[in-house]
C-alpha cells in the first residue's frame, strides 16, 4: 500500500493554525504575527483556531483541542496544518481524534516536532499519511541555510519529487532568540562548527528506508500502544524497512538511555535499516553523555546509528517526511540525506 501524500499547497490554498498542545503567551503574540504574515506573504490564507491561548502548558482543554485538530485535518479547504510549536502533553488528544474520518479524509499536511511527534507519529503509521518533522510556525521566519530547505517548499513539492539536504556543518551550542524582545529575528546564530557522526563503529554508511521518527521523550510514552505500531506500519508500507529518526529534546541522558531502551524492548526499532540522531543540547551526566546513551540502548540493533543530525531541537533544522522514502549517505568527507515523495 502506497503512502498518502497530500496534495501540493498552491498560492491560494488555506492553512490552519492551531496549538494541540501549549498556545502562545501574549507577550510571544508578535512573533506569532510577524510568523503568520511570512506564511501568508507566500500566497496562501492563514486560518487561526481557538486553541491558541498561551496562559498554561496546554491551550485549551483536551477534548477542544481534539475537535479542532480533527476538524481542521478533514476539512477538504485546508491545505495544511502548522503550529506555533509544541509543548508537553499532546498525548492527551490520541484518544480522543477522530481516527476513522482521519483515515478516510483527503490527507492535509501537519508541521511540527517535539510534542507534535506525539499526534504526527501516529497520524502517519495509523493513517498512511505522510507529515513533516522538522519545523513549526514561530520558526518559520528564519533564512534558511543553505543545504536544507523548508517546510514550505515541501508542502508544494509533487508526488515523486525528491530532494537532497546537506548539513551546513554549523550549530546553536549557546543562547537562544528572545522572542519577545526581538519578534522579528530572522537570521539563526550558528556559532559552532559540527558534522555528523557515525555512534556504532568505523566505515561509509549508504542506506536506504521509509522514515519515520520523532522527539524520544515523547514517543516513549507511546510504546506498547497502537499509536506506535511501526513493524506494521514497515509490513504495510515499507517492506524494504525503515529509516527511524529519534531525537533528544531536553533530559539528561540516563533518562533517554531507559527511554530508548523501552522502545527498543517494545519493537520500536525491530524493522530500521538505521537509526538518525538528532543534535541535542540535553545534558550529559557524570558517568554517561547523550551519544553513550544512544550507543548503550541501539548498539543490539546492530545497525548503522548516525548522531548529531539536525533534526531536533537544535538549529538549524533539517525537516524530515514521515513517509517518504530516505536515503542517508555519511562519509568521512560527505554526509547528506535525499527524501522522495513516492
């Protein structure tokens, strides 16, 4: 069975803003203007839900938030769906969407990483519907650098249409942008030179798969229920087996060794072909860093395992195709990763 990729975003086409998980605060509402108009300076019509309110961890309550997901996805006038961000406990909703008009409806594409893995995951193994990891709104106004693309390009590509993105070698290690005091910061502060890097031994990776992933302290919450079947997911879908990408948003590493682990232990990973790590700036500890906790927890795979890839919560960002089949090449001189929509 084919993945369900949704049409092509035209000028004209409508997109749906609304927060499944934390809205915006007030002070953060410039940003989110300024963010609103680069998407609608692109041609398209910004349609703004109610779940917006940024006065607590989540935006509204779950059963709101829910019905504004489901009817914004199954409205045949809405192109595409993009958040300002995500939060922490999306995982409310999963019970509560509509999973039988989700699976019939025309699919629409859904933006967004960290706590939207949560719904995003599970929309693509559940519905066949591809979605994009990697971006959300209020980051939207920043200048890509050159080698990656955006998520508004992606959601215009075609079926078939493949693309290659190339890590710039450059990273945020220090600070962030201030928001409410710059609303309009468009330039990202890559201040640290960094390449990928290969956890599981010595050698040239060249690799191919369907993708899929998302935000480890998220999905780890999901393992042993139905939202994160990926072995059936790589049975429908993907014979060939999978690419899966994880990536670490905050804790330290002891508590991503146990996750990863667990999601090991409950088939998370039994059809990767490899695994991508993303970039973190999560604390290591005394007697473990992040990359030995990914290291101590898939080293069993025995399977490539490349780490510190930008698809995560460190800029700049690599958006990644749930869905789409992937191809990852990591030499010591070359590195890059080329998607295909088919």
């Amino acid at each position: 069975m084919s993945v369900r990729y949704p049409r092509p975003l035209r000028p004209g086409d409508r997109i749906g803003v609304t927060s499944p998980s934390s809205g915006v605060p007030e002070e953060l509402s410039d940003r989110l203007a300024v963010a609103v108009r680069d998407v609608e300076a692109r041609g398209y019509e910004v349609v703004t839900g109610r779940c917006m309110d940024g006065g607590g961890h989540i935006s509204a309550p779950a059963a709101d938030r829910a019905a504004e997901l489901t009817a914004m996805l199954t409205d045949p006038g809405i192109r595409a769906v993009v958040p300002p961000w995500g939060g922490e406990t999306a995982i409310d909703l999963l019970p509560l969407l509509d999973w039988d008009r989700l699976r019939t409806a025309e699919p629409t594409w859904v933006v967004g990483y960290s706590d939207m893995s949560t719904v995003m995951t599970p929309l693509t193994l559940l519905t066949g519907a591809a979605t994009v990891h990697g971006n959300n709104l209020m980051d939207t106004p920043y200048r890509v650098p050159q080698g990656l693309v955006s998520w508004l390009d992606i959601v215009t590509a075609p079926p078939g249409h493949r693309f290659t993105q190339l890590p710039p070698e450059r990273h945020r290690a220090t600070g962030y942008d201030d928001y409410a005091e710059h609303p309009d910061v468009r330039t990202f502060t890559l201040d640290t030179p960094g390449r990928w890097t290969r956890l599981d031994g010595d050698g040239d990776v060249d690799v191919e798969g369907r993708l899929i992933g998302g935000c480890t302290e998220m999905l780890s919450n999901l393992t042993g229920t139905p939202y994160l079947d990926t072995s059936s997911f790589a049975r429908t879908h993907a014979p060939e087996g999978l690419l899966v990408y994880v990536e670490a948003g905050g804790h330290d590493a002891l508590t991503i060794c146990r996750n990863l682990h667990g999601m090991r232990l409950a088939g998370f990973f039994d059809t990767a072909n490899a695994v991508l790590v993303g970039r973190t700036s999560a604390p290591d500890t005394s007697s473990l860093t992040q990359h030995q906790a990914v290291l101590d927890a898939l080293g069993p795979l025995n399977v490539p395992i490349v780490a510190d890839v930008e698809c995560g919560h460190v800029p700049p960002y690599l958006p990644l195709v749930n869905g789409a089949r992937g191809r990852v090449v990591h030499t010591s001189t070359r590195s890059e990763l080329t998607q295909t929509l088919d």
